[in-house]
C-alpha cells in the first residue's frame, strides 16, 4: 500500500498513555559490562538515551524496535527513557536546562519543538540523510514556519474517521456511508431499533467534540490544506460559510449521542463502545490498540461521509510524533545514524505494525498487518490529507483558536451556541491578536 502524505502539498493526536512505575535511572550509567562510553578507537559501545512521552510504548521499543536497530548498529545502543505524558514538556525543559537530558528527543508537533529548536535545544536535520523521503506536509510539523529548516524526524500521524461495531450493523442490516446523507439515514435507522446509541461520544472533556466531531468532518468543508492554509493567510475567514456548515453539521449528531452525553467523559464513551452498547464511535486511529485489545466484536471503519454533490475527500492525516536531537548529545554521530535509520522503509515497516494506527509519514510502501489500521491507511489513496486547521501558527496568541474550539464544538453540541455564533466566535478570537486576519 503506497503512502502518500509525502507527495502533498504543504500542510497531539489525543493517545492513551500508561502511568510509569518505579525509580527514574539513568540509563547511561548501567551499561553491560565491558562496553564503554564514547565514539574513539578503543571500540565500546555507545549508549543513547531516547526520551519520550509514550510511556504505554515501552514494550514495543524494546521488545521490536531497537533490536532492528541494534542488530544493524552493534556498537550504538538506545535505551527508550519515556516519561508520563502530562509530565513530559515540564520533566524536558527542566532537564534540557540542566543538561540531563537524552540524546534523542521525542518531539511533539509544531510549537512545542520550534520552541525548543530556536531556543538552541534542538539540532537541525535539514540535512540528514532519508529526509528526502518526506514531503512538505509531513515535515511542516517539525520545521520553521517558512520550512526552510527542519528539527525532527517525522515518526508517525494519525487519521481521523469513524470506527463502528459489525455485529450491530450486520444485525440491523445497514452498512457504512460514503455520503452525509447515507450517513444520517444510517443514524436514523439506528435510533429508530432504540436498542443502542447510533453515535457514541460525550462533550465533558470538550477536546473529543473538536478532534473527533469538528476535525474529523470539517475538513471535507473547508477543503483540506486548501482552507487550513488560507486561514494561515487570512485569505478566508472562520465566519465563511464552509465553516459555519461544518458546524452546522456537527450540530446535527446531538440527537444520536448517548443519554446524558453532556456528561461523559472521554473514558466513559471509549468503554461504552467497546462494550457494544453503541453503534459507531468517531474516532482516531489511535483508538485501534486499545480497542482491539478491550472490545470482542468485529470492528469495521469508514472514512468521513461527503457532503451531498462533492466529488472529492479529505480526511485530517494528522501528524503526531517525531524524533529530533539533543543539540547537545556528546555522541553526535551515533544519533544521527539512528535518526537515519528512523527515515528508512524497514523503519516504517516495523513501526507501522508495532504500534497500528500511528502511520509512517514517508513515501516509502508500507503493509499494515492489522486491517482496521490498514482500513484507515487505504484513504491516503483516495483522498487528500490535511491536518487540524487549529495546530499551526493559530494556537499561538490569546484566546488560543485550539482551546477555543474546544469550547464552541462541545457548546455546539450541547445546544448552547448556535453553529453560527460558534463560527463566529472562532472569527473574533482570531481577530484580537493575528494580524492576517484583521480586517
């Protein structure tokens, strides 16, 4: 299966994390006896530490990953040092600061590592061998705004779509939508059996009602990288039509959801989907391990349904996770071989199947083994990829347009503010402090 996302033009997934026990060590004082820090000729072996936020990821570094790698590059050695995620930006900078930090860093996308980067923490790779294999969209998350240089390696994106229960479907006889409008016949015929909620999600936590319900189907609205990049511009307003119709249809699943979903959290719609109770869950792919793991129906996925009359698709391709340099790293050399390593086809390989639904964003060919990942993959191929129109350069001044449709998607379905006012509102954020789009 190709993947695509590095031939486009220019362009935090939301993951689970698992808390970590025990003592921090530094794992750069526990190497195997007889091997020997440094890169001169007496022949040791090196030892990298890797820091991450992806604490649930463990496992699979060890036990998949970095045995590749190490088979290939016996004398570098990379120990994944990952830290809990809400604790991962503060623990970073402090040790940034204090000099502790790893050598391989785990970057985030945009803000937080272009901060990191200029202020001096972060090496530049526009140069690094395998960068070639990206393309705009994929590296815009880790380079300067006006892309001519970059700091990380980009590891992995999600996509966004809509997973749902085969067993309800094949018991009510419906199948997925291509359409909005096979879509809401879909919820209709769902709601009328009375027997499960059609859509599974809650608005408590406010963050699942923008990620999974306006970034999800907004994109076929605005047009993808098209109107994400004309926002940037100012060229197109949040108050335009396409967006206040993107509302407007999000609007619209408020009659599906749960009972009580004003109060349900994020966990609580996870375990009332995968306990069968609801029919379709609109989700990212960084539901599917977990989902797999906890649901014992067949699950199937569909990409977000198109407006009536639209030939074209977009779906949101957002990119999650890269990998960059310490700009202080005493080993250099040994991190850029493995950040050269991380740009390689096997690279893509091995990561897309340890960890399904996080996708490699080079265009080298990648089989997914897990078919609902695989599911999700397959949209690259008939539709453009975008990312969340809220994550670069938007988030930067106050109110912060991230945070702010948060707020106005979870209020939207609530009933409280009206799709236009919503749009409207987003508009006058923007207003207050980014100059392209005052007016």
């Amino acid at each position: 299966m190709s993947n695509r996302l590095g031939r486009l033009a220019p362009a935090v997934g939301v993951v689970l994390a698992l808390a970590a026990c025990g003592e921090s060590v530094d794992p750069r004082q526990d190497t195997d006896a007889g091997d020997t820090e440094g890169t001169g000729g007496g022949g040791g072996q090196v030892t990298l530490v890797m820091e991450s936020w992806r604490n649930d990821d463990l496992a699979i570094w060890e036990d998949v990953i970095l045995p590749a790698f190490h088979e290939e590059h016996p004398d570098i050695r990379v120990t994944f040092q990952p830290t809990a995620p809400d604790e991962y930006d503060a623990a970073l900078d402090a040790k940034l600061s204090g000099g502790t930090a790893g050598d391989l860093i785990t970057c985030r996308p945009f803000d937080v590592s272009l901060r990191l980067y200029e202020e001096g923490h972060l090496a530049p790779l526009t140069e690094l061998a395998g960068m070639e294999a990206f393309g705009d969209v994929a590296r815009a998350a880790w380079s300067t705004d006006d892309g001519s240089e970059s700091f990380c390696v980009p590891m992995a994106s999600v996509i966004h779509g809509f997973l749902y229960n085969v067993e309800i479907f094949d018991e009510l006889g419906v199948t997925p939508p291509e359409t909005e409008e096979q879509f809401h016949q879909l919820l209709d015929t769902i709601a009328a059996d009375g027997t499960y909620a059609p859509l599974v999600m809650g608005t408590a936590d406010q963050w699942e009602a923008a990620t999974m319900g306006l970034q999800n189907i907004g994109p076929n609205y605005w047009n993808g990288e098209e109107g994400r990049q004309a926002l940037i511009d100012g060229t197109e307003r949040f108050d335009d039509e396409q967006y206040v119709a993107a509302f407007t249809e999000l609007a619209s699943w408020a009659e599906y959801l749960p009972d009580g979903y004003q109060s349900m959290t994020y966990p609580d719609s996870q375990n009332m989907f995968t306990l069968g109770r609801g029919a379709i869950f609109p989700a990212g792919s960084w539901e599917i391990a977990l989902f797999n793991q906890q649901a014992d129906f067949e699950m199937g996925a569909f990409a977000p349904p198109v407006p009536e009359g639209q030939d074209s698709c977009y779906i949101s391709d957002h990119t999650d996770i890269g990998v960059g340099m310490n700009a202080a790293t005493d080993h250099p050399e040994e991190a850029r071989t493995f950040l050269e390593w991380t740009t390689t086809a096997e690279f893509a390989d091995l990561y897309a199947n340890a960890l399904p639904g996080f996708f490699p964003m080079s265009d080298h060919e990648v089989e997914v083994d897990d078919p609902l990942a695989q599911e999700f993959l397959s949209w690259r191929d008939r539709c453009e990829s975008t990312i969340r129109n809220s994550y670069q350069i938007l988030s930067r001044g106050e109110p912060n347009l991230e945070n702010q449709l948060w707020d106005l998607s979870a209020q939207v379905l609530n009933g409280t503010v009206e799709p236009q006012e919503a749009a409207v509102q987003a508009q006058a954020g923007l207003d207050r402090w980014y100059e392209p789009q005052q007016q």
